[in-house]
C-alpha cells in the first residue's frame, strides 16, 4: 500500500524548508549586512527574517513547487 503525504502536511514541511533557508541566510550575513537590514525594517525577528529573505532572494512558488516534486 502507497504511503500518501496530505497536500496540507507537504505544505507545512515546505514552509519548514523556507524558515530554515531563512535562518541560514542570516546567519550568513555580515553584521553590516544585518544592521542595513534592521535600519530598513526595524527589530528583526523570525517572520521578518523570513520575509526579508523572500524579498532578497529568488525564492518564489515556483521554486517551491520544483523542490516539492524532487521527491
């Protein structure tokens, strides 16, 4: 019997590999890096990390979607 994955627990894990992309982008940027970052869009936390990274990157669906189907 195929082991199926809900859509909903694929997404959930998908979101998982863009936090932790994220993480690892900014924990790889130099600290003026990051202090350019946090003058443009104030205290930084997790989701921001996040979002700054989506807009500073080439991540979009459609990369999500390619990294979803390599399994």
């Amino acid at each position: 019997m195929e082991n199926k994955t809900s859509i909903n627990h694929e997404n959930g894990n998908d979101a998982n590999r863009l936090l932790a992309a994220a993480a690892i982008w900014w924990e790889r940027l130099t600290p003026l890096k990051k202090e350019l970052f946090e003058s443009k869009y104030g205290k930084i936390d997790n989701q921001k990390i996040n979002d700054i990274y989506k807009m500073h990157t080439d991540w979009s669906n459609e990369d999500l979607e390619q990294v979803s189907s390599c399994r």
